[in-house]
C-alpha cells in the first residue's frame, strides 16, 4: 500500500520534478492532472528529478474525473489555504490521496466544492498566499508518514 500524491494541472516542471523525487524516496505514487503546463521531457522537470525518475511510480490522468476514477475507494485530502483543519489534525490512512493544486491558483473551486469536508490546511501566517508546491507535498507526505510510523522506510 502506498500514499497517493495528485497534483492537479501543475504549472513549473522543477516543482514537479521535486515532488517526484520525494514520491520516489517515500514509496508513493504520483498521479498528474492535465493539462500540464510543461512537458514531460521538460529538461528542468527531468533534472530536478535527477535520476530518480526510473524508480517513479507514475500515473497522468486527462482530467480530474479520470483521475477521480483511478482513486475510487481511496480517502481523498485537498490540500488547500481554505481548509478548516490542519495537516496535523488529520488522521491519514496507508491508501490515502493527498490531492495539491496548482501554483498560481491552486485547487480549482469546482473541484473544491465536489469535496466539501476534505479540505485540509498547512498552517503559516495569514498574510502569505502559500507555500512553495513541493514543500507543501513533502510537508504532508511526510506527516501522513508519521503518523503512519514511516512503513517500510528505514
């Protein structure tokens, strides 16, 4: 079993490139939403990546509902600055999603109205509009992993 990481239409391939890289060194899967603002043979994207592409479970689905489908019967987490509860708060399952959107805009707000109640927040100070995409992936990777008790990471 493995986290699921979405990334819903990203626009800035070293962001995506990172984020694949904390996929890989966590054992979890990423699923990208079209359309992409880049390639997927975008030189930036690859050499955040670095090597660890090879290793990338990865999944780029056409649209949200696609994706939606590849997810059923998973816990879906959006990541967004309008969440009432904090990452912290959240009680993350093994199988879980955690679902992040876009750079300039993030989670569209039909996507965020179909999921009332899952809406989850990394707290900082109001004035700020947010935090860099894949420091907002590894920062909630890796509470779900601990509280998971880090499964099958040394």
């Amino acid at each position: 079993m493995a986290l699921q990481v979405v990334l819903v239409e990203p626009e800035i391939p070293p962001n995506t490139g990172n984020v694949s890289r904390t996929c890989v060194v966590t054992g979890s899967v990423l699923h990208l939403v079209r359309p992409l603002g880049f390639s997927l043979e975008d030189r930036y994207l690859r050499r955040a990546g670095l090597d660890y592409w090879r290793d990338l479970q990865l999944h780029v689905h056409d649209d949200w509902e696609a994706c939606h489908r590849a997810l059923r019967g998973r816990r879906l987490h959006l990541f967004t600055k309008h969440g009432a509860v904090a990452h912290t708060a959240v009680r993350f399952g093994p199988d879980d999603a955690l679902v992040f959107g876009r750079e300039s805009s993030g989670l569209p707000p039909s996507l965020l109205s179909r999921h009332p109640g899952q809406w989850v927040r990394i707290p900082m100070w109001p004035q700020q509009r947010s935090l860099n995409l894949g420091n907002a992936v590894a920062v909630g990777v890796y509470e779900a992993l601990r509280q998971l008790g880090f499964p099958g990471l040394v």
